[in-house]
C-alpha cells in the first residue's frame, strides 16, 4: 500500500502526454487530443528573391490591367493559379472544368445541359462545403481558421484571395504574378469583379486541401 501511494503521488504535469494502455477509458493519464496546427506553420507567405527591375514591370503589367496597389511578391508561373494558391498549392492549376485543369473528384458537380461539362458555381460550393467553410462578416485574422475572400463576375466566381496571419491578403493573379494587398477590396472593380463575401475554413481542414486528389 505504501508503494502504490508513493507512485500514485509522482510529480505530475498536466501538459505532459501519457498514455495508460491498461486504461482504455484513459482518464488523466491519457491524451488523445491531436496538437492542433497553428496557422502560422501552414498559411505562410515566403516572397521570392526577384529585382527591384522585375517588380517593376509586373506591377505597371498589373496597374494596366486595372489592379493597383498591389506587392509583387513572386514571379508569373502557368504550373498553378488563383484557386490553387488560395489552398496553399502552388503545383496545380485548380479549376472547375474538364479540360486539363484540376478539381477534387468528390467536389465535381456536372453540367448537365452541356454535354461532358463541369457546373461551376455548384462545383465551388460543394468544394466549400467540403472544407467546413462559414460566410463571415469578419475580414481579420482569426485564430484556428484560414480566411478567403471570394470574388465574382456577375454570378460567376472568378478569383479568390487568402488573408495571411499578419492581416494581409495574397492572391496568385492568373498564370501572372503573386501579390499581396492592405485589403481585398483592392482588387474588386477589375476583371475579377467584386468582393462577393469572406468564408473562412477551419485551419486543419484547409491544410488537407492541396492534397485532394
């Protein structure tokens, strides 16, 4: 008896992780609980080295076509684009078509009034759906989540942009260059439309994403 309690009364730390494999119920002497993932490891901005002289063509490139106040703040790649970037993927150029781009299987919706094609909009809602996402009021970091602003043309989505921890947004500008904006109201009133609403994705479920087949 006078073992046990001198065992019983070991120096405990709660935050140590243990675990009882005779005690199935587990108690304090388990825990099960993942070590959640901070935003900072996975939504991350590294800028590419590039010239003064390089940014600055991009940028009067971008001012030409309406889009102004913008950070260059990596080089113009055809490998991926707006979509893919705002999921952390810089290796494919997601979009909801058949023809040669990217879509997650279980997030395509089929147009069926055209022949072999691909509903859009509905193929954007069900990938939202997937990840958890919630339409926000808040365009501010927020802890445990990963922001997108979503854009649309008319009724169409044409570009998203992803709120970084440090309260910027970063955008992937086509097969162009990738910026960063104060506000994601910089880009509306351009080719990409307006600020349709803020969704935001709870940050372990968006961090799966760019891993979808």
């Amino acid at each position: 008896m006078i073992m046990s309690m001198r065992l019983f009364k070991e120096k405990y730390d709660p935050s140590e992780l243990r675990i009882s494999k005779g005690n199935k119920g587990g108690g304090r002497w388990t825990n099960n609980n993942k070590p959640k993932i901070k935003d900072s490891e996975v939504n991350r901005l590294d800028p590419e080295e590039m010239s003064e002289t390089a940014k600055k063509i991009m940028s009067i490139n971008l001012e030409i076509n309406g889009f102004n106040n913008c950070k260059v703040v990596g080089y113009p790649s055809h490998a991926y684009n707006c979509i893919g970037w705002a999921f952390g993927d810089n290796t494919r150029w997601w979009w909801p078509s058949f023809g040669g781009c990217f879509w997650p299987k279980k997030c395509v919706v089929e147009d069926h009034t055209v022949f072999g094609g691909m509903n859009e909009l509905e193929s954007f809602k069900k990938l939202f759906e997937y990840a958890g996402a919630e339409s926000t009021m808040d365009d501010k970091p927020e802890e445990g989540f990963v922001k997108l602003a979503v854009y649309k043309g008319h009724k169409n989505i044409t570009h998203l942009a992803r709120l970084l921890p440090d309260g910027t947004w970063t955008s992937k500008m086509g097969d162009c260059a990738k910026v960063v904006n104060d506000e994601p109201y910089d880009l509306s009133g351009g080719a990409y439309g307006r600020v349709a609403e803020i969704i935001k994705i709870p940050t372990e479920k968006w961090a799966e994403l760019k891993d979808l087949d």
